[in-house]
C-alpha cells in the first residue's frame, strides 16, 4: 500500500516555518517518505514552508514501505522545534 500524507500548517502573520515528518512503528521507523521529485526514500523528512501573510499552506507526501508492523503506523510532525503533533494512518477503499 501506498499512503499520500498532508502536513497542512497555518501562521497567523509572516513566518518560516521549519518541518520534521517522521514515522512509528512502536520503537521503529514505520516505512519511508518518497520524496516525489527524485524519488529518493527517507524515514523523515525536514523542510521549511515560508509565509508572507497569514496563510495556510500543505507539504504533500507520499509514504511507502516495506511495512514492518501495517497496522500500527503513526505520522509525527514537528514545527520549529515545538511539540510533536501524531496521526495513525487508515487505510481507506
């Protein structure tokens, strides 16, 4: 299977906004992040997303796997060193 993941993210005003996307399997990474330009996989991802007025804006990935545990798979997300933000992924049909 192969997930697409939203990161969306709002700033009230002119902002960069440096991003960690990781992944969980309990104590392990839980597949890889495709990064969609040049297909390199990595299990986490950094960037920043810049603002130059209050906005909301969307980093869209793609996670792949191998899969070692597919039912117990956990995005984490963390904006400019701040907490740590989780969803478990669904599978939907």
């Amino acid at each position: 299977a192969t997930y697409f993941v939203y990161a969306t993210m709002t700033a009230d005003g002119p902002v960069t906004a440096a991003y960690e996307i990781s992944s969980t399997a309990g104590q392990i990474a839980a597949g890889n992040f495709e990064d969609l330009d040049n297909g390199v996989l990595s299990p986490t991802v950094s960037g920043t997303v810049v603002f130059d007025q209050a906005d909301t804006k969307t980093v869209h990935l793609r996670f792949v796997g191998p899969y070692p545990y597919p039912d117990d798979i956990t995005v984490v997300l963390r904006v400019n060193g701040g907490e740590f933000h989780n969803t478990k992924l669904s599978c939907q049909e």
